[in-house]
C-alpha cells in the first residue's frame, strides 16, 4: 500500500513495530498526536508528513518543543526501517495498515470519536465491506447463551443479512462466535473487531475462509501479536460502536466501555436484554430493552436507524 508523507509519519509516531518491546523512544498516544496534528497546522509546516525533513533544532522552533520531547519526536521520525520491516510482515500475513489519513478509513469514525479516532487500524480482508452498513452483537465470554437469547441472535443476523446488513461482533467466545457461526450458515458477512488476537483469528480455518472469500474482514487496534487484555477491549468496543448502524448488547461485565459508548453516542441505537442483570444499568442509562417475550421487528428498528432525525434517548441528555 502507498502511503502519504502523513500517514506515513502518524505510523512512524504511534506505531509500536512489536508488541512486547521497549521502544527507545515512548510512541505518541492518540491525544499527544492530535495535538502535534493541531500544532503543526499552525506553522507553515501545515501537515505532520512534513516533519520527516526537520531535525531536532527545527522541532524545537517550529513547535517550541523542548530538548528532551524534540528528541524523542525525531527519533520516533526516524524508525523508518522498523517500521518497513514491520509492514512487510504485516504484508506476509495478508494485514494492512489503515492509517486516518487514506482513503479506506471509515469517516463515521472521526465523526463519532472525534479527536479520540485511533490514527490507524490493522484490517484484514476487503476493504469494501467496511462500506456497507452493520449491526454490532455484542457479548462477553463466560455467560451461558440460552435458548431465548439464542434466538434473537438468529433473528437479528438472519434479518441483517435479508436487509443487506453486516454483522459485527467483537470476537470473544459466547455472543460472538454464536454469531458468527450463523453468518456462515445464511451466506452473511463478517466484521469482526478484536482487542487482542488477530494473528491467531485470522488464521483460524473458518475465519480464513470467509476472508478468501470477501465475506469477513477482521479489524484492531491493537498490533496483530497482541494478547486479549481488558483495557485492550475498551479501545475494541470504541471502534465496534462507532462502525455500527445499530448495537445489541446481550451480556456485559460492565468493564468494556458500553456506558461510554450511549454517553458519548458512538452509536445512536444501542439495545441490551433486559434477562440479563448486568444490562439493566445500560437500560437505566438509556439503552433499549430488549428480551425473549418480544419478536424482534427488524424492519421497524431499521427504519429508525435510517432516519436522519431520529435520535435515541440518553439519560446524560438530562443534566
């Protein structure tokens, strides 16, 4: 893949080329690369591509940075040969690089996340079925999927993938893989959203076959290496949100960021099934209930959420 001069460079500042090395310079977070972004916009360097060409003195006039953080800005600058190293081996395993500044970056991110969009993903699989519209099924590993929620999982993906929709699950054994066995079967596709695993996933003998296919890409934040972790869950559920037409929450530990996702509207139709306790916080906070006692109706839910003026209720709304 060609990348720009920006791209380039906002890899070159976040990307950690390994996942369990020290770096010799600490890579930028999201938040310290929005503001290198905001800082460069104001110097008639413009773009942060053009900080590959400033050595440390230009670093500190032009951005007023000092010694120490100007040194560690250049040296993430100049990784260029770990980083092409590691696109290679992205390459080999058929992972690509999506960086906030090409093309296939989903828009819908920037404009749910805002200064909080990851400045890159690693994706897996076509970039087109990104561009169709999607479900997200949510769940946790652990809690037992009986039969009542397993039928509304079957509704919800056998209708999404009637109405063209694609189904997004965030991987994790129960919910997900519930999901994700039924999309198989009705002939649906797959966006799947990982924190942790995406080596492993993607070369599991089903998963790759729905990627050889064009039916699955498999998304994360995190580098393909990386384990499954909590707080890596919490950046997953961010991306899952905000990439999501519609979300269905079946069962929670209350850890992965669902509350912040009806807070701060990364999707603005999030159900949760009300049979499970832990989910009755996110009703109270302003999720739609859901349960085995109703029918699912697909096609009046779908037409709220293709309403531009329809705007779910959020309890955070009131104060």
């Amino acid at each position: 893949m060609n990348y720009s001069d920006d791209g380039y460079a906002a890899m070159l500042l976040t990307m950690a080329p390994s996942p369990d090395r020290e770096e010799y310079a600490r890579p930028y977070s999201v938040q310290e690369l929005r503001r290198l972004e905001a800082a460069v916009r104001n110097t008639e360097i413009k773009r942060i591509g053009g900080l590959l060409s400033v050595d440390i003195s230009g670093l500190m006039i032009y951005l007023g940075l000092p010694e120490e953080e100007a040194y560690r800005t250049f040296t993430l600058l100049h990784r260029s040969v770990q980083l092409t190293y590691a696109l290679e081996g992205f390459s080999r395993q058929g992972v690509e690089v999506i960086t906030s500044y090409d093309a296939e970056y989903p828009q819908r991110l920037p404009r749910k996340l805002g200064d909080a969009a990851p400045p890159f993903f690693y994706r897996c699989g076509s970039a087109k079925l990104l561009e169709r519209p999607h479900i997200a099924i949510v769940g946790i590993r652990g809690v037992r999927t009986d039969s009542d929620m397993r039928n509304a999982i079957e509704a919800l993906v056998r209708n999404a993938t009637a109405k063209g929709y694609g189904v997004l699950i965030g991987g994790e054994l129960g919910v997900s893989r519930v999901a994700e066995s039924l999309v198989a079967q009705c002939g649906g596709t797959l966006l799947e959203v990982l924190g942790g695993g995406m080596q492993e996933q993607i070369h599991r003998e089903d998963i790759a076959e729905l990627i050889a296919t064009d039916r699955c890409a498999v998304l994360s934040v995190e580098h393909p290496e990386a384990m499954f972790t909590l707080s890596h869950a919490v950046a997953r559920n961010r991306l899952l949100f905000s990439l999501a037409d519609a979300a269905f929450v079946f069962n929670t530990d209350g850890r992965r960021g669902e509350s912040e996702a009806i807070q701060n509207r990364y999707c603005d139709w999030i159900y949760a099934w009300e049979d499970f306790a832990e989910n009755r916080a996110l009703i109270a906070r302003g999720a739609i209930a859901l349960n085995g006692r109703t029918p699912i109706d697909f096609n009046a839910m779908s037409q709220h959420w293709n309403s531009s003026s329809a705007e779910q209720l959020n309890m955070f709304d009131l104060f």
